[in-house]
C-alpha cells in the first residue's frame, strides 16, 4: 500500500516536471537574449568610448591643422606678392636711374660733339644727304626720272669714295633705287611739249571742210535730145541737181567761224601741255581727244596738213603720263639711321 502510494508520489512529481520544463526553457533562452543585448550594448559603448571618440579629437586636430597651413599659405602668396611689387618698383626705379643717366650721357656727348668742328667725311656725308632728298624732290613732285637718277649716282660715288663699311646699307638701298629706276620707261615732257607746239603753229593752215556738192560732178554721158521737151529737160537739169543723202547731215562752220575754231583748237592744245607738264594722263588724254574729234568734224580730212596734225595728236595719245614710279626714300633713311648709330 505504501508502495503504491510512492508510485504514485512519483507519477504526479513526473507530471508537474514535464508542465515545468517548457517553462523553464523559455525562461532561460530569455535569459541569454537579455545576457547576449546587454554585451552587445557594452560593446557599443566600448566602440563609442575607445575607437569614436579619438578618431573625432584627431579629425578636429586634422582640421584645424589644415586650416593653419591654408592660412599659413595665403599668408606667404601675400609675401610673395608683396615682395615682387617691391622688387619690380625697385626694379622700375632703377631703370628709370639708368635712362636718366644714359640721357644725360649722350646730351652731354652731343654737346662735345656739337661743338668740335665736322670732320670732312661729315661734310661728305651731309652733301650726301642734300642729294638724297633733293632726288625725293625730284622724282616724287616733279616725275623727273632722268634727274634723280642723277642725284642718286652722285651720292653713290661719294659714298664710294669715302669706303666705309659702315654705310653699307646705304649703298645697298642706293643701288636697288638706281636699278628700279633705270627700269622706268620716262617719258621726254619737253618732247612733248614742243610736239604739241608745233601742231598749234599748223592751226593756221587748216582749210575748214567744204559742202560734199562744191565740187565738179564726174560728167555723165547722156543721149542727145530727139523732141522740143526733152532738149528744154536737159537743159534745165544742167543748172539744177537734185541729190540725195543717207543719213543726219553734220553742220559746216562758216568761213568767219574758222577764228573760233582755231582759239578753241589752241586751247585745248595748250591745255594738253600744261596737263603734261603736271603729269595729269586724264586731263592731257581729255583735251587731245577733244581736239581730234574738232579736227575730224569741221576740217577737211583731204589735206596732208590736217592728215599729219591728226596723227600726231594719235601718237600723243598712247603716251602714259602716270606711270607709277619706285620708292627712293630707303637710302635717305639708311643715311639717317647711321647718323644716329654714330656716337
């Protein structure tokens, strides 16, 4: 009886421990979630504590570092700058010093020079330069090639005679004006004019053209007249004729208009002569070309007198007046770029 009741005893404390195991293993998986959180909250805190905040005190130090050495570096461009305005004014200054003085130098050497006599290569060298521009003068307002190949050859052979290698350049500039020069097709304006003179003095014995019906008509072979009608027809047809022309009819001057003419002739001749002398191709081309048409209109084209004046205006014609002409200014530059170079 005491057996079964121990059986018993046993059977229920076996029952209450299968109710209680479930419980207990809740429990104790809680238990280590809890143990598991907090080491992880300690480990975080450990994190936070040893690694977080040096890191933060370093980064601090790092950027306060960086912003010295960018004031640091600012502060030394502005030196820099500072110290190279200082030498470019030092620098500036000392240049300005040495021009003064340079200046000063060459006024003082060009007062010692002014006063000693020239020497007799100056007195060449100044004849020389008279010549130069005396053949700028020449050729530039008067077109007088011939002259200033002239001048240029005088002031070639003293710059020969005076064997300097430091004119070199002037001689060089001398010979390649000559050469363009020489090359010019110059045109003889004395010439010119004395062959305008001449066909004015033939202005005098030009014949004014007659009407085309003044002279004597070829003579016509006709059969004699048969009846009393016929030989008064023929007879009254050798007093009248009856002609007809093609075409407009120029007016004809009469013989107290032939003055005028000839002053109107003369006129523009002398005008074309002035025109040469000034070199002006429009004008001289504009006068002879209205002389001509004055020729071919109102004088008899039957005379050799007006055949030779009209083909000497034509010969006048094809002469260039305006022909471009070189640049002979080089050498006179030479000349005074080596004056200057010479102490």
């Amino acid at each position: 009886m005491v057996e079964n009741q121990d059986e018993a005893q046993d059977i229920e404390n076996a029952a209450a421990t299968k109710q209680l195991q479930p419980k207990g293993r809740a429990l104790a998986g809680f238990t280590a979630l809890l143990a598991l959180g907090a080491l992880a909250g300690v480990g975080y805190l450990y994190y936070l504590l040893v690694y977080l905040g040096p890191m933060d005190e370093l980064q601090r130090r790092v950027s306060g570092l960086e912003s010295g050495l960018l004031r640091s570096s600012n502060a030394l461009a502005d030196l820099k700058r500072e110290q190279r305005r200082g030498i470019e004014v030092a620098a500036a200054a000392q240049r300005q010093r040495l021009q003064e003085l340079e200046q000063a130098l060459a006024g003082a050497l060009s007062e010692a020079a002014a006063s000693a006599p020239p020497s007799p290569q100056q007195w060449k060298l100044a004849e020389v330069e008279y010549l130069l521009r005396i053949a700028n003068h020449r050729l530039l307002m008067e077109r007088d090639v011939d002259a200033a190949v002239g001048l240029l050859s005088a002031a070639d052979d003293i710059l020969r005679e005076l064997d300097d290698f430091a004119l070199h350049p002037v001689r060089a500039a001398l010979a390649d004006e000559l050469l363009s020069l020489r090359s010019v097709r110059g045109n003889d304006v004395q010439g010119i004019y004395l062959r305008l003179e001449a066909v004015k003095e033939r202005l005098i014995a030009l014949p004014l053209e007659l009407p085309g019906y003044f002279g004597t008509p070829p003579p016509v072979q006709e059969p004699a007249p048969e009846g009393l009608w016929e030989t008064l027809s023929a007879e009254l047809a050798s007093y009248l004729q009856v002609r007809r022309f093609d075409g407009a009819r120029k007016p004809l001057l009469a013989p107290e208009e032939a003055v005028y003419l000839e002053l109107n002739l003369r006129l523009m001749l002398e005008r074309a002569q002035l025109a040469a002398l000034r070199r002006q191709q429009v004008v001289f081309e504009a006068s002879l070309g209205t002389a001509r048409e004055w020729l071919l209109e109102y004088v008899d084209q039957g005379e050799p007198v007006v055949t030779q004046a009209v083909s000497e205006i034509d010969g006048l014609l094809e002469v260039q007046l305006d022909e471009p002409l070189p640049d002979i200014s080089a050498s006179l530059s030479a000349l005074v770029a080596s004056h200057q170079d010479t102490p």
